[in-house]
C-alpha cells in the first residue's frame, strides 16, 4: 500500500495541474497575472517534488517564451529552471543543462531583489549532473556557486555543510589533500557552532584515506569519533540506512590490523547491501593474506563478474547520455531548420512586399498619367468652347452688319458679308464637332444627381448619425475627406460652383453638402465642431457669394433650386 502512495500522489497532481491549465487556458492564456500564477503553481509541484513528464513541456515552455518578452529577471530565471528541471526528468540531460545556463544567464546578482534561492537551487542540481557524468571541474565550479548562494540565503551551520559538498569532485580527481582539509576546515567549523553531532558525521572519507596511507593510528582516532559521536549507529553498530558504504571502510581497518576474521565479516555485510565489488575485492584480499587458493579463485571470479557488471552498467549510462545528447542536438537542429524556414519566409514576405509597393506604384503612374490626359482633354475642350462663343460672336457681328448692308442695298459689300457668313458657319460646325469627339462620354457623365450621392455608403453614414443611430456623431477628418470626394463624383457640376468667382470655404462647403443630405442644423453644428451662430453666418455668406442673397435660411431652398437647373 504505502508504494502506491507516491504514485496516486504524482496522478492527482498531474491533474490537478492539466485542470488549473486548462482553467488558465479559458481564462486569459496571455494575461500576466494568469501566467504568474501558472509560473508559481508549476514552481510549488518542484517544490513538492513532483515527477514531471512530457505533459509538462508545452506549459514550461509557453512560461519561458511568455517571460522572456514580458518577465523580469527573477521571472525569467526561475521559467528556464523549471524548463531545465522537466528536461531532466525527462532523461533529456543536455537539454536541462542548455536551460540552466540560461537561467543562470538572466539572473541578475547586482540587484537586491535577486533571487538566490532559485539560483541555488540551479547551481546545485547542475553539480550533481556533473557529478553523475564524472565531470569533477564543472562540479567544482557549480558547486562554489552554490556555496556562495548558500552564504547569501542561509545559516550558517548549513553553509558550512554546503562547502563540505567539495569534497566529491576533489576526491573524483585523486587530491586528497584537498579533501582532508576540506574536512578538516568543516568538522573545525561545526565544533564551533557547536554542532558535535554533524561535524562528527561527515569524517568517513578521511578514514578510508588514513588506511590507504597505512596512518592506522589516524584512521583508528577519527573512526571511533566518527562511530562515537556521529549519531548515525545504533546500540547494535549498525550503520544508518543509506551509509552502509562505511562497513567497507571498517574492514579495510581490519585487514590493515591483521584482523582478518573482523574483517571477512565486515566485507561481506557490505555484500548483502549491494556493493558487490568492494565486497568480493575485500574478501579476495582476506583469502590472499591467508593463502586460500580455492577461495581467491572463487573471489577472484566474483570480483572479475562485479567488475564487468559495473563497466556495462558505465557503457549502459554512455549509451544514454548520447542518445540523450543526440536527441538534443537533432531538437537544436529541428529548431535551427524551423528559424531557417523563417528566415526565409520572412524573405519571400518582403519580396512579396517589395513586388506589391512597386504595382502599386505603377498604378499610381498610371493614374496620374490618365489624370494629367482628362485635365489636358478639359482644357482643350475649353479652349474649343471659348473659340466657338467668338465665332457665334463675330458671325452675330457679321448678320448685323449685313442686315444694316441690306437695309441701304449695297449688294457687293452683302455678297462679301454673305461669303464671310459661310466661312463662319463652316467654322462653327467643324469646332462643334471637334468639341463633340473630345467631350465624348465625359459629356454625358457630368452632370450632378442626387440620388446616387445620397444612396452612397458615406452619405448613409452621416445621415444615420445624424439621426441618433451611431455611438459617434462627429466625423473624422478621414471621413469628410471621403463625403466631399463622393460628393464630387455624383454632384461635380454643383461642386464646381463652390470654386467659382467666390469660392466657399471648407466650412461653408460642408454645411451646403450637409443641407443636400437632409441633415438638421442641431446635427449640422455638431458634426462641424461649431456653434449655430457660426453655422448661420457660414450659410448666410455662402448663400450671398452663390445666389446673391444675405440671408441664412433660404440656402437650402436655392441649393435644390439650383440643382435642379443644372
């Protein structure tokens, strides 16, 4: 019952966690405050020492691509580590490594709201994955990281301890001087603090490094302190659980002291708590110093097999550790290709781009060109008009001349009149015709209609508001761009007389445009930004420049007047 506990355990908490995501999810996935609270429930499931699994991933990564853009450091720093610390239940050893350095990256120790815990917590979970991958330099160097973490964050009994933690790597690279004085510094230390027990329980390395140097006198003073006063062996001798390790250490002392039947005992205790090779070694060495045959055959087989079993278990863990590393580098070259094709989409954007500035320059080339040929079209078809009024003109001239000639009956001076008359008249007829060709279809399309400009999607906009239908009253500059524009295109000729000998300003123009729509003075004024006194002298002036009257209230009435003339 009590193994399934740990398990049932893990179940609630991944669905608890799946219900609190989702619940995120509903709520507000890009909110800041959902995505603190999301960063704090997954950092309390690490401190609850939850088992993360590949349901994880996406939630710790959504959490660092989030605070990277919108964190602070502290954010930012503790998101990586979470992402490192589900990479390493994963089995996924380099990729925890990469997010470590970058947590470690965005903390930022010059402030005072650092948070070193969380850098702690880092320093001291990379040591061990040195430690596990025999890297005993990298160790080192994480774990005086950690030592310094802890001297900011903690007592000082615990950062004692916490530099005691230098003992692996050192041992691992064979200076076993260092390691004695490590010890020495730290069990010095807690005697201080007054913590005899724990200063006592940390002497089993030196020990075995006394025997090793046949400094047996050493090795016997620290030993009994260690079982004496360590507080880590009950009535019986028996070691803590876990620290079964020392009875190895203890029968090596009694080999050393030719106490071979102590020691034959002690080495195989070690055996039934699973340290097969220290055990057959141990006890290879007992038959060899009593010159057994058979059993140093025996023990030399055992220690050979226990010996191979711990070199397949080392090529087993290689094995991992590069399919671990190579399924990191192919996910940092998946990753690598997916910015690539980024890149490159990015690029086929801009060409797409580049393309689309470019059509839409020729488009607007065109359009000038087309715009610059109608403006030369009206000014020759003015021109064409002007010469033709002077040609009505001087022909009206001529048929007076000519009824005054006849009147007095000079025949001669009638026949040339006459003759100048045909000339005229032939005259007139080819500028006629020639104004025809160049008026074209444009002659037919300008002409004003009201209906078409009041059916048009702007002017319905500005009759709605007008009566109440719209949330916004007032139009934007952008808007009265657009009416008076429409209002060009389907009332051009009523639009031109506003440019006339004298010409309406932008209010006056507005306000006529806004009377064509039916719109209310009240409304009028609020959609133009003015007070109905402005309003009434704009449509006084603008009723006196187009009709020549002084007076506000008939612009309306001359305004359709004129339209319908047109």
């Amino acid at each position: 019952m009590t193994e399934l506990i740990p398990v049932i355990r893990q179940i609630l908490l991944e669905g608890a966690f799946l219900a609190v995501s989702l619940a995120m999810a509903v709520s507000c996935s890009d909110d800041k405050g959902a995505m603190r609270e999301r960063l704090e429930y997954v950092s309390q499931c690490n401190r609850a020492d939850t088992v993360f699994t590949e349901a994880w991933l996406p939630t710790v990564d959504s959490l660092v691509s989030f605070f990277d853009h919108h964190g602070n450091a502290n954010e930012r720093m503790m998101a990586h580590y979470l992402q490192g610390r589900v990479h390493h239940d994963m089995g996924e050893t380099p990729a925890s490594l990469q997010a470590y350095y970058d947590a470690i990256d965005y903390a930022d120790t010059t402030k005072v709201d650092c948070d070193f815990i969380t850098l702690r917590s880092i320093y001291g979970q990379m040591s061990r994955i040195f430690h596990q991958q025999d890297l005993p330099h990298d160790e080192i160097w994480a774990i005086r990281h950690f030592i310094d973490c802890m001297r900011r964050t903690s007592n000082m009994e615990d950062y004692v301890v916490a530099r005691s933690q230098l003992i692996r790597p050192y041992y691992l690279l064979g200076e076993k001087d260092s390691v004695l004085q490590i010890i020495i510094d730290t069990y010095q230390s807690l005697k201080h603090l007054g913590k005899d027990q724990r200063a006592a329980s940390i002497l089993s390395v030196p020990i075995h490094i006394y025997i090793e140097r046949r400094d047996l006198q050493k090795a016997k003073q620290i030993m009994d302190i260690f079982e004496n006063e360590s507080g880590q062996f009950d009535e019986n001798g028996n070691i803590a659980k876990g620290r079964e390790y020392y009875y190895y250490t203890k029968g090596l002392y009694k080999l050393a002291i030719n106490d071979y039947q102590s020691a034959e005992q002690y080495f195989r205790k070690v055996i039934l708590y699973g340290y097969l090779s220290e055990g057959y070694k141990g006890l290879l060495s007992v038959y060899r110093e009593k010159q057994n045959m058979d059993s140093i055959v025996r023990f030399s087989c055992l220690y050979e097999a226990a010996q191979d079993s711990i070199h397949n278990k080392m090529q087993t863990d290689v094995i991992h550790q590069m399919s671990s590393l190579y399924n990191y580098s192919r996910s940092q070259r998946e990753a690598e290709q997916e910015r690539e094709n980024t890149r490159k989409a990015r690029i086929m954007l801009g060409v797409f781009l580049l393309i689309t500035i470019v059509l839409m320059g020729i488009i607007g080339i065109i359009f000038l060109l087309y715009r610059r040929k109608q403006q030369k079209k009206r000014e020759r078809i003015c021109k064409l008009e002007r010469e033709l009024e002077d040609t009505k003109l001087a022909r009206r001239e001529v048929q007076e001349e000519l009824k005054r000639l006849k009147a007095n009956d000079y025949e001669g001076m009638i026949a040339e009149k006459e003759r100048k008359e045909a000339e005229l008249t032939r005259e007139i007829e080819r500028l006629q015709a020639e104004n025809n060709i160049y008026k074209g279809k444009d002659a037919i399309k300008e002409k004003d209609c009201l209906e078409d400009f009041r059916s048009s999607k702007i002017a319905q906009l500005f009759m709605k508001r007008a009566k109440g239908k719209s949330e916004r009253l007032m139009p934007t500059d952008a808007e009265w761009s657009m009416l008076m524009s429409q209002f060009g295109k389907d009332i051009p000729i009523t639009l031109k007389s506003f440019a006339g000998n004298k010409p309406l300003s932008p209010l006056e123009q507005r306000i006529c445009v806004l009377l064509f729509l039916d719109i209310p003075e009240k409304s009028i004024s609020i959609m133009t930004d003015s007070v109905a006194s402005t309003v009434s002298n704009a449509k006084a002036r603008a009723n006196e420049k187009l009709f020549g009257k002084k007076t506000a209230h008939s612009l309306k009435t001359d305004l359709f007047h004129a339209l319908k003339q047109v």
